[in-house]
C-alpha cells in the first residue's frame, strides 16, 4: 500500500511535471493569442475537499497593475529557496517563458512592456467570478480570507474599513485572520467583527491583561465538508504591537505562540478532525519553521509577505500556499482526505487578468456603490509618471523614492524614512496620477509625516533595528516587511552580520559626507508608531510634491550597497 509520504511526494512531482497549477497549461495559450477565461478556470477536480485563498487585498476593489519584487533577499537556511529567487532565476525554476503572462503575472522583469499587453489584474468582481465558478464545481468549498483586507486605499480609510466588509461579505468568506485590520483600533475592529457572518479566527490573539484567549476572536472553526471534518486555525500576525502602534489596540496580544498552536491541533485532532488547515498571517518564512515544528498541520495558507508561487512548498507534510496580494492571485487547493489523513493535493494559483475574466455584475454593482460618494475626489489627475512605479524590494521602490523625495522636499529636511511595507499598486509610464493612486501607497490611519533631529548615532539605530527584523537567520526573528527607506541618505549593509553590526559607511548623499554619530540631522519621516506624533499627512505632502514637479521621473537609486547578498 502506497503511503501518506508517498501521495505527497507524487503529488508533488506530478504538479511539477505536468503543470498542476495550470501556469504551464495557459502561457502556452495565452502566447497563442487564446486565454479564455475558461482556460484560467480549468481544473480537474479532485478528492473530496476544496478550499479557496485570498489574502492581502489591501483595500483594492477595483484593477490595477502589481509588480512583483526584483530582489527578495534570504537568509539563514532559506538563502537561495522560494520565494527568494526573483528574476530571470525564478522563471528558469518554474520553466516559465520569457514574455508570457505567468512572467508577467509572477515576475518583475519587463513589467511595464508585458504590462501594456496583458493589462491590469485583480479587481474584487473578478475575484468573485473566480469563486463562483470554483462553487460551481464544488459547492461546499471552504473560503478563506488572510487578512489584510480593510485597509490600503482612499475608500477603505474614509469608511473604516466598511467598503471592504460590505464587499467581502458579499463573496461569502467562511472565515478571516488579520493584521492591518487592528490599525482601525480595537473599538472599531470589534464592532465590525461582531457583526459579521463568517467565523474570525486567532489562536494568537490573546487578552492582554490576563494572557488568556480572547471570545471574539476563536482560536478555530470546525467545518464538516466532502464527508470530512476539517479544522481551520487562525493565525493572526505575530509581531501587531511591534510593527503597528500597541496604543490603538492595548486590550489585545499576539506573538507566534508555536506550543499553543500544536496545542491546538491536538485539541481539533481529539475532535474528529482529518484535516488541519492553518490561515496564517505569519509570513511565508515564518509558516515554514512553524511547519516544521508544530506536527499534524496538513496545510499552511500564507500571507503577510505577498508572496506568489506557482507551486506550494512542502515541509515535511504540510503543504503551505502563498496566494500573492492585492486581489492578483486565488488559490485553490483541492485535498483527498482519506481516513483521517491527506492523502494528496492538487492547486492552482490563478491569476485575475482582469481583461480575460468577466466581472461579476452584483459585485460590480456594489463596488461601484461603494466608491461613487469618493469617486470625483478620488479621480482627480495630480500628475503624471514617466516612470514605473512600485513599492515591491528588500530596498527600495520607486514609489517609495517619490515619498521619500516628497517629505525632504515639503518638510525642509536633510533626510528621509519611510516604511518598507508592502502594499500598494503600481502605475506605468504614461500613466496619469491620481488622487487615488497616492493614497493607494500611503494610506493608514497613523499617516502623520513628522519632521524631527536625530542624531547620526540614533540613525544608525533604526537602520540596525530593521535590518535585524528582515535579515535574521531566524524566520520567528524576522517581521516579513522590507528595510525603512531612506532618502538623502546613503549606506552599506552586510546582512550576514549579527544584530548591530551590518549598517556601515552612511552618508550624506546632498554633500558626501559620512554622517557623524554625534551630529544632528533635520529628518522627515511617516508612519510613527508613537502616540501623539504630530505633522500634516503624508498623502497630502505627496500630492503636493508631485503637483509641483507635474511629471514624475525617478532616477535609479544606488543609495545602499548590499553585500553578501
């Protein structure tokens, strides 16, 4: 008899070989001038459970352009392994041909070529033709959503989060786990949460002042589907209170808490489950070490990090699937369960090119409702780009240099930080910028730009702070954001160094001089997790530095030099 090892290693070889995720299935017809959206949709279904992944959506309702990140640096045993391979080197992995939509849809090189011909992607409409379609074929799967969804846009920052609820409800999710979602404050994330019909999960979201867990936010939900009882664990992001400002949710807590987690797992096991699935905001680095200590997890459903792969990552045997951001990407993940085990998988990471998929037209309506009170405001042409513009590397983006730009230039300051997150769309040469688009990068309801002295000394602190959050060998060191962008100012950084000795050779990029420990630097920054910090938003510093400029070209940026890499 063929065992649970042996069904997991043959599906993973199958998906490998023969496209199992259908990426090899439709570049060959899309190069051929025939996807269809049927074509993207073909699945052969298989077993008898089936669940369906988004996550990171970041408050985008509507299409638009996503470029995935050039470099993404790993360290530790994760040098050299998915997702740290981007390029050229990641479509050689994947087989993926140059010029085809899965290295337009997964890959950052000639994006703004391959851009113009394939177009936008996402769009929550789409989103919900995919999931439609999906239930058509098989009616009870299990949709699942990682989080980061009410927040990152003009709409989702005026309503609180409501468009993105009224929105998501409508797609029917069966459950949700979260991290930006608590930057809305406790209040309002409880009032929402409350009120919605699906199940909120977080077996790391805990009650601060006893440590215990919290009602509102179970730590599981028990499914029964396909003939199988199926156990979805929540896992909130680790690292709220240090990423995001503690003041705006000091009720709660969070951290990995790998031993409750296996705890958890025995609890559901004792339960009759046969399957044990984790909707996790961890990070996909951090879902692999989890993977590997906490045994029975059978799949790991990523997020936080962004990342898009073709294929799932098996460890051990538990298999973990990142669904990308923004809307770009659903999973799913068809399972046979069989006697209480997973016996073999077979997914597909669809990617919502949102010229090929036909909108679903009750969702489309919605969205429309739920923008038309913003839309005139939102639509307004500040300027225009002659650059591509992205947020995505360990780094820097070009969006980000056109922030950083923004608050030395409106500020009267000698340098500038500004977050390595995530999130954001990107835009194409030629494209005008609108009101939107700037909030689209910047929105968050902690975006005062402050403007402040820091000493050379204190500088070198944060750079070191952060690099150690991103650059830790350990994955449970590591908070899956990107290194604080600087403006002004220039450094070298070795990341094989231990915490406190990678930051070397800063300087002043306006003068060329070394930045003295000792001296102090007139800084403009945003996003200060301090209580209190007081400034103008950054969305309105941004605007008004690109209305002054009226085209926006950015120049290649070698402020910092990376070794080790």
């Amino acid at each position: 008899m063929i065992s649970r090892r042996d069904f997991l290693q043959v599906g993973m070889a199958a998906s490998a070989l023969y496209g199992a995720s259908g990426f090899g299935n439709w570049a060959r017809l899309a190069a051929q001038q025939k996807l269809t959206q049927d074509q993207l949709l073909n699945f052969d279904t298989y077993g008898n459970v089936s669940l369906i992944h988004v996550t990171d959506i970041h408050g985008q309702l509507k299409p638009l352009y996503f470029r995935e990140p050039s470099i993404n640096i790993g360290v530790g045993a994760n040098k050299g392994a998915v997702p740290h391979v981007t390029g050229a080197g990641f479509r050689a992995l994947y087989g993926i041909t140059d010029g085809s939509p899965s290295h337009y849809a997964l890959s950052s090189g000639d994006f703004a070529a391959l851009a113009e011909g394939y177009g936008r992607v996402g769009g929550l409409d789409r989103v919900a033709t995919v999931i439609n379609a999906i239930r058509a074929e098989r009616p009870d799967a299990i949709l699942l959503d990682g989080g980061d969804t009410w927040h990152g846009s003009y709409t989702c920052y005026h309503t609180q989060g409501q468009d993105m609820v009224n929105v998501m409800n409508a797609l029917k999710p069966d459950a949700m786990t979260f991290h930006w979602e608590f930057t809305l404050g406790s209040d309002r994330v409880n009032e929402i949460v409350e009120g919605l019909p699906f199940a909120t999960l977080g077996q790391n979201i805990f009650d601060a002042e006893w440590d215990e867990p919290t009602e509102l936010f179970p730590p599981y939900k028990m499914f029964e589907r396909g003939g199988t009882k199926i156990a979805v664990i929540g896992q909130a992001f680790p690292y709220m209170p240090i990423a995001n400002p503690r003041w705006m949710f000091p009720e709660y807590a969070f951290g990995i808490r790998d031993e409750n987690m296996a705890a958890m797992v025995e609890e559901v096991r004792a339960k009759g489950a046969e399957c044990v699935v984790v909707l996790s905001h961890n990070g996909f680095d951090v879902d692999k070490k989890m993977a590997s200590v906490v045994p029975g997890i059978d799949v790991i459903l990523s997020g936080h990090t962004h990342d898009a792969l073709p294929e799932p990552v098996l460890v051990g045997q538990t298999i973990i699937v990142p669904s990308g951001s923004n809307g770009k990407f659903v999973s799913r993940v068809d399972l046979d369960i069989r006697n209480g085990q997973m016996m073999g998988y077979r997914t597909k990471l669809i990617p919502i090119f949102s010229d090929v998929i036909e909108p679903d037209p009750q969702v489309a309506a919605l969205i429309d409702a739920e923008r038309a009170p913003y839309e005139a405001a939102m639509s307004e042409v500040i300027g225009k780009t002659d650059s591509t513009l992205y947020r995505r590397g360990n780094f820097n983006g070009t969006w980000d240099d056109v922030i950083c730009d923004a608050l030395i230039s409106e500020r009267d300051a000698e340098i500038a930080l500004s977050p390595g997150v995530r999130w954001g769309p990107s835009l194409i040469p030629g494209q005008d910028i609108t009101r939107e688009d700037i909030w689209g990068v910047t929105s968050m309801t902690y975006g005062e730009a402050y403007r402040s002295e820091m000493t050379g000394e204190f500088l070198k602190v944060i750079l070191e702070d952060v690099a150690d959050n991103i650059f830790n060998p350990d994955p449970y060191y590591q908070q899956g954001g990107d290194m604080v962008r600087t403006g002004g100012l220039g450094y070298s950084i070795d990341i094989n160094k231990p915490q406190g000795e990678r930051i070397s050779n800063m300087t002043l990029l306006s003068s060329g001089e070394p930045i003295d420990p000792a001296k102090s630097y007139v800084v403009a920054g945003w996003a200060s997790v301090n209580e209190g910090t007081e400034g103008p938003q950054i969305w309105d510093v941004v605007e008004s530095h690109i209305r002054k400029l009226g085209t926006v070209t950015v120049q290649d940026n070698n402020s910092v030099n990376v070794i080790g890499a």
